[in-house]
C-alpha cells in the first residue's frame, strides 16, 4: 500500500511539474535575456517599452477575463491596478532596505494582489447583479472614487504621489508575471469553469437552467481579474520607482478596454497583440508631436472598421495551428436511476400585476412519465415551465422537485436536483461550437475547482477525459457527431433544436422539459422527434414533460396530457380522453379536429 501511494503521490508531482514545464522554463530564458541584453545602455530604451508592454499584457488579459470572457462590461480596471501598486509600493517604502532574494518584494506583490481581488469582491458582489451600462457606471465611478481617495490619503503621498519606491521589477520579473497570467487565464479559459464564464457570456437565462451560478462565476472572474490588476499596479511601481494618482485616472482604464476590444472580446493572445501594438504606437509616433494621437485614434477606428470583432475574434493563434483531436473512446451508457415522484406541483398561482398568468395549478410527474402540455397561444404553457424551473417564483402554492420546495431556489439550484429544460426561442451559446455546448451541460456534475484547473491536478483530467465522452455520447444520440466542431449558430435550425435537447440531457436531468421542440421543423424532423422522446425516455430513464402544438407528435407519444386556457387548466387524462373532451375541443383543438379525427377516436386509436 506503500508503495502504490508513493507511486501515486510521484506521478502527481510529475504531472504537476509538467504543467508548468512552460513557465518554469520560461524563468532561466528570461533571466539569461536581462543579463545579456536588458542590462546594456545601448538597449535601454528597447527594454523599457518591453516592460510597459509586459504590463500592458497583464492588465489586458486580466481585463479580458471580464470583457471578453464573462461578457460583462468593466471600465474601472486601473482602479485595481492602483489599489496592487500603492499597497506594495507602502510596504516596499517601509520594509527591509535589502532584500536580496526578494522574498519581501515576493510578500508585497501578494499584498498588493490580495488588496486589489478583495476590492474586486468588495464591488462586484453587489454591482455584478446589474449588467451592461449600469455595471460600466459603477466601474467607473469606482477608479475614480479610487484616485480621489489616493489623493487626499497622507499615507499614499497624496497628489504628488509615492517616491522613490525601490525598483526591483526588471524584465525577467514583469514577463514572468506576463507569462504566468497568460497561463492561468488560458488553463482557465480550458477548463469546465471558463465554459461557465463564456456561457454567462452567451445567455445568462440559459446558462442558469445548465446549473451553471451566473453571478457567482461573474464575482470569481471579477476577483480574478482584479487580483491580476493588482500585480500589474505593484510591477509598475517597482519598475518606475514611482506612483502618481494622475496615472490611473479613467483614460488608463479606457486605454486597456481599447487593447481588449481591438484584441478581440475573449480571446487571449488576442489581448496579448493589442497590448504590445497599443503600446508601442504611441512611442512611434511621438515625433509627430501634436499629431501623434490624431493618427493613433484615426488607426484604431480604421482598424475596428475593418475587423470589427478585434484581429482575433474569440479564437486564439493556435486555434490557427494544426492539432490533432484525443482519441474517442466510446462512453458506456448509464443505468437509468428511479426515484420517487419527480415533479409535484400543488395549487400553483402566478400573477404579474393585476394579470393572473397561471391559476391553481397542479401537476405530478412521475419517473419515466410521458406528459404533455397543450393549450392555445397564451395559455401560459412557458410560464409553468419558468416556475418549474425557478425563473419566477409562484405568488401561491408549492412546487417540489424529487421533494424539496423550490421557494428561494435560484434557477442553478433547481438544475442541480435534476430537472432540464430547453427553450421555446432556441437559447443555445451560438459563439460555441456544438461540443462545447454540451460540455457545459455537464459543468454542475464536475467537482474541480478553479485552482485545480489551473495547476491541471489529477481531478481535472480525469474530469474532463469523462466530460469530453459524455458530450461525444450526446452528439452521436442526437445524430450531431459531424457537427461537434461547428458554431452552433451556424447550424440548420432542426439541429439547433436537437443540440438544445443533448445539453439539456448533458446535465444528467431526471425530468426533461422540452419547449415547443418540433417548432420550425419538417414532416420527416417531427416523425424523427417523436421516435426520439421516447428513445430518450428509455435510454436515459428520465421523464419527459412536453409542450407542442402539433397535435399528431404530442398524442403520439404521451402518456398523460394536460391542457391549458388563460391559465387554468380545463382538462387532463389519457390522449384519447383529451381528444374527445368538449372544453377541449372548444378552447383548441376545435370541431374540424373532432370531426375529422372522429372514426380514429372511436376505434380508440391514440395517434389521429
């Protein structure tokens, strides 16, 4: 036993040593490039832009996190930047007069990083409820508050600022940190948790009924991104040897959302490009005089015009690169899993306003069950599945699911005791291809956190090799393997729908809630769904709830129905119970219906 756990704890650290083979042996290269050539008079001014651009680098991949990642719109970013530098640069001041292995320069750059990423915390928990210019104005009076508060602070030099400040950051320390936050922001970007950042991105509501906390993964990336910052503030000051409060005031801020946005919102070396040209055009055109920032504002609108998704989009250089796919190997299918009654929903009522939108309404479903919901437009058929799923929470009444009340349960939550959905409007992540759409359908059975993708730990692998063979799996059930690889706005709208229902399926779901499935589609499509409902059912063991207005695929292949009219439900029992109910009939499905379909009915035939 011993020996079988020296074994394992040995190929640990292999693995991890591994990891981060790429930035270990960027540390002797960089070493050996400062003493060579940074430290000679001739490259001076050569290595001090080289050095802006290292930090320009951190703060634009940080702020990318954000922006691009998480899809949230922050320009406040220099305030964290300003926060890392003054805390290290007041600990540096007031430290140790030699530090010659930098372990106290080490301890201020963490300092400066932990003040910045609470301060993160401090502002996005509250402010990352709020979304797009609401969320902007909040950044942005944030740096401001941030500068005035620097300076009319004694302590942080006030408008003068801090000086001299010992200037320990030289190359090999600024392009470690770049290094290190390329990495981690990539290995991120990797992992289940940034398809959580990028589905947050792509459609909050859908993204939520995934299981995935959309607030919760937009503070993370938001501490991330600040504590990022923070190291770049305290780099700066240990390069410059000094602070100034004018130095990060809301054009800073603008300046790094600019290298962003042209690098291309979400992706990396994206952002890396754009911080070394929005860096270095300036220094060129300094002989122009006036006319330097005519000519560097006219070339970023041109360039905008001309790629307005930014030079890279949302792909990254070695998306560019051939690669080779892992092998597959083809997943064993899971044991369906039965439990008591799924869904129970008692005397539920939903008003908005004066309007009652749904009115006492009952439902049970059972493991394995087949029931449908049908009623004219308006009914309020969508609006029981966003109180099932938590959407909106009911004025009356209760709803249980695998028996836990759902009051005060976030959409997330409710995921994750095992009911999916998909949408009447087609909500799929549409910048993601298929595979990563159902990849993130599984991100709530994962159990990695974020530092474990980071340092690609044991857990990560292992998950993601099974994340990578569900999702596979899913594709091939829904006939969608050849498409694993393309965009899924890009995809015939019948796939779309079919996608929609294998994400769905990739959470695991003991009741499945599908929205309008055959909508949009052709004959042939609507007799393939029909056949694959109840391929789902018996494949998946799970319980299906179903919403349709075509009346041949919803009698074909439910077990119990449900029927629906200005919120009240007129009717429920077997097919052939509904088909001949006169309510019914008279609210929907109407005499021609009845009359047409009336010999079928009689030889009690389901399917009309």
């Amino acid at each position: 036993m011993a020996g079988l756990f020296g074994g394992s704890a040995l190929t640990q650290a292999r693995r991890a040593l591994l990891s981060w083979l790429p930035f270990i042996a960027a540390i002797p290269v960089l070493w050996l490039v400062q003493h060579l050539f940074a430290d000679q008079r001739d490259w001076e001014y050569a290595f001090q832009n080289i050095n802006h651009i290292g930090i320009a680098i951190i703060l634009a991949v940080s702020l990318n996190l954000v922006n691009g990642l998480t899809g949230q719109f922050s320009i406040g970013h220099a305030g964290f930047m300003a926060i890392g530098g003054y805390v290290s640069a007041v600990l540096l001041m007031r430290g140790p007069s030699e530090d010659p292995y930098r372990l106290f320069f080490i301890a201020s750059i963490a300092a400066g990083a932990g003040a910045a990423a609470l301060a993160g915390w401090l502002v996005g928990k509250p402010s990352l409820r709020l979304r797009g210019d609401y969320l902007a104005i909040v950044t942005l009076g944030f740096g401001e508050i941030i500068r005035v508060v620097i300076e009319n602070t004694r302590l942080f030099g006030g408008a003068i600022g801090l000086s001299p400040i010992p200037r320990y950051a030289d190359f090999t320390w600024i392009w470690t940190a770049a290094i290190a936050t390329i990495l981690v922001t990539k290995r991120l970007r990797d992992s289940t948790h940034g398809r959580a950042f990028l589905s947050v991105r792509e459609d909050e509501v859908a993204a939520e009924a995934m299981g995935v906390d959309t607030t919760g993964y937009k503070v993370r990336a938001f501490v991330i991104s600040a504590g990022m910052a923070g190291v770049a503030g305290a780099l700066s000051g240990a390069f410059e040897g000094n602070l100034s409060p004018q130095s990060f005031t809301f054009v800073r801020s603008f300046e790094i959302v600019a290298m962003v946005v042209l690098g291309g919102m979400g992706s990396i070396t994206g952002s890396t490009i754009a911080a070394a040209v929005l860096t270095l055009l300036p220094e060129y055109l300094r002989a122009l005089a006036n006319l330097r920032m005519v000519i560097y504002s006219i070339a970023l609108v041109v360039l905008m015009l001309v790629r307005p998704r930014g030079l890279l989009g949302t792909r990254e250089v070695w998306d560019l690169l051939p690669w080779r796919r892992d092998k597959r190997v083809a997943p064993r299918a899971k044991a369906p899993e039965l439990s008591e009654a799924l869904i129970d929903v008692r005397r539920a009522t939903i008003r908005f306003g004066g309007l009652t939108a749904v009115s006492d309404f009952s439902l049970t479903v059972k493991p394995r069950e087949l029931v449908a919901l049908i009623g004219p437009n308006g009914a309020g058929k969508t609006t029981v599945f966003n109180l099932l799923t938590g959407v909106y929470p009911p004025s009356e009444g209760t709803i249980l699911v695998r028996g836990r009340d759902t009051r005060g349960l976030a959409p997330h939550d409710i995921a994750h005791l095992g009911l999916a959905r998909t949408f009447q409007n087609i909500r799929l992540f549409r910048e993601l291809t298929a595979f990563d759409n159902v990849r993130l359908g599984c991100h709530h059975l994962t159990r990695e956190s974020i530092a474990a993708s980071v340092r690609k730990g044991e857990l990560a692998e292992v998950e993601e090799k099974w994340i990578n063979q569900r999702s596979e799996e899913l594709l091939s059930v829904m006939g969608l393997l050849h498409r694993r690889d393309d965009l899924a706005k890009n995809l015939p709208y019948g796939e779309q729908r079919r996608l929609e229902i294998a994400r769905a399926l990739a959470t695991d779901p003991k009741a499945l809630l599908l929205d309008e499935p055959a909508a949009g589609t052709n004959q042939k499509e609507k007799s393939e769904l029909m056949q694959l409902i109840r391929d789902i059912r018996d494949r998946f063991g799970v319980a299906v709830v179903l919403i349709e207005h075509d009346m041949k695929l919803v009698m074909g292949v439910s077990e119990r129905i449900l029927v629906l009219d200005h919120g009240v439900t007129i009717a429920q029992g077997l097919p052939r119970e509904i088909q001949t109910n006169p309510r019914v009939i008279e609210a929907y499905l109407g005499e021609k219906y009845a009359r047409e379909h009336a010999g079928q009915i009689a030889a009690g035939q389901v399917q009309p």
